[in-house]
C-alpha cells in the first residue's frame, strides 16, 4: 500500500489552488477545472471541487468543514519562508516557533480554513529524524 494523496474539497478552486501554488512554489496540474494536483517530492496535494464529492459518495465531504487535520511541508528555512508569505497569507496563526520535539514551526491557515504548518527541522535530533545531515 501506497499513499498517494491528500485530497481538499473545497467551493473555492482558483483560491485554494492558487494558495498552496504560491505558498510551495510548485505549479498545479489541472485534469478537469474542478480537480487539480500539487505535486512535491514527498507527496501530492490534490484539491477537488465540491462538485466531484457526488462522484464517490454525495454528502461525504464538505467543503472548509476541517478541524482534525495539519497540512505540513517541511522547508529548509521556515523564517525566511515567513518573510514572504506573510505579506501575503491572511490568517497566520503562529509565527516561527521552535517545538518541544525540534522542529521550527510556522502555522497559517490556507483560505477555506485548512491549517497549515510549514516547518524546518532546528535541532540536531530533528534534523536526523528526517535524514538532514546539517543545519540548512
């Protein structure tokens, strides 16, 4: 078994695909205007239109509706990643912070709700849990 995806639902296609594109610098491919793919070394960030949710199951996704998930991209320096998307983002619920466990951490909320952390692994340990030999 392999995981493929994440997947977002969301009423707002252009906005949420255009967050994540100019938040990872990655550029979305678009099968069909309601569903595209950002796709990262480590993964692939889909988002679907509310429209396809009929096509699996009817009412079994909703969209801005999450409060259980943390979208995390791992960044070789989540301060200077700050310095831009700040002046840009509109909702940044914590600035660079360094966790308990290591990591550096910058929290933001993409514009359906979603929260994202984007992250730099600052301690040694940190570093050698995601096989970075150095500080970046």
């Amino acid at each position: 078994m392999q995981l493929v995806s994440i997947r977002l639902i969301t009423d707002h296609m252009t906005d949420l695909v255009g967050f994540y594109e100019r938040a990872t610098g990655c550029d979305a491919a678009w099968a069909t205007p309601d569903f595209a793919e950002i796709a990262t070394p480590a993964g692939t960030l889909a988002i679907g239109s509310s429209r396809t949710v009929a096509l699996f199951a009817e009412g079994s996704a909703r969209p801005a509706d999450n409060h259980t998930a943390i979208i995390e991209f791992i960044v070789d320096d989540v301060d200077a990643l700050y310095a831009g998307l700040r002046t840009w983002v509109d909702h940044v619920v914590s600035e660079p912070t360094t966790l308990p466990w290591g990591n550096r951490s910058l929290l933001v909320r993409d514009p359906d709700g979603n929260l994202v952390n984007f992250f730099t692994p600052a301690t040694p340990a940190a570093r050698e849990r995601f096989g970075i030999a150095r500080a970046v």
